[in-house]
C-alpha cells in the first residue's frame, strides 16, 4: 500500500538539512531503486524552487510498504529526523486517483 510521509521542519532547519542531506538521499533513492517511491520532495519556504537561504519548511514522500508500520518505522530511522530537522512527521495510508 502507499504511504504518505509528511514531515515539518524546525525553524532554521537548512544547515541540518545540508548535512544530513546525502545520507537522507541515499534512503531514498534505494526505494526508488525498488520500484516503491511515487514522489518525494521538499516544501520551499518561499516561492521558489531554489529558496537558497529561507530554505525549506518540510518534506513528502509517498512510497510503497507493506504496512502503516514498517512506513512508520522507515520514516522514524530519517537522517533528517536523527539529525533534528523535523519537528514533527505524519504517516498516513494513501489512495492514488490521479494520475
């Protein structure tokens, strides 16, 4: 089933963001690599694909498990969660309709 992840970042998250962002990646792109990620990206703070030094308010990822656990669990073992860039994270079953 697909899980939506969505996470909220502290306030003046982006050097915590920067350092942990390889190690967040890696994570990812071996779901992808396992046919299991929908979509996964980052909330600008600003209008702007490149928000530079405002940054990012928080993140989406909606991928495959095999349940609302292991999705919770996955979200739990984060870098960005370890390395105290969110607050706060929400995993919720998710139906695709479109497209």
């Amino acid at each position: 089933m697909l899980y939506a992840i969505i996470s909220e970042d502290v306030k003046d998250s982006l050097e915590r963001r920067l350092a942990a962002r390889p190690d967040h990646l890696a994570r990812l792109e071996a779901l992808r690599d396992e046919g299991r990620v929908v979509l996964a990206g980052p909330h600008p703070a600003i209008d702007s694909d490149n928000p530079g030094e405002a940054g990012f308010t928080g993140s989406l990822v909606v991928a495959e498990f095999d349940s609302l656990d292991e999705a919770q669990a996955w979200a739990d073992a984060d870098p960005y969660m370890i390395a105290g860039v969110y607050s706060r994270v929400s995993v919720k079953p998710f139906k695709k309709v479109f497209p």
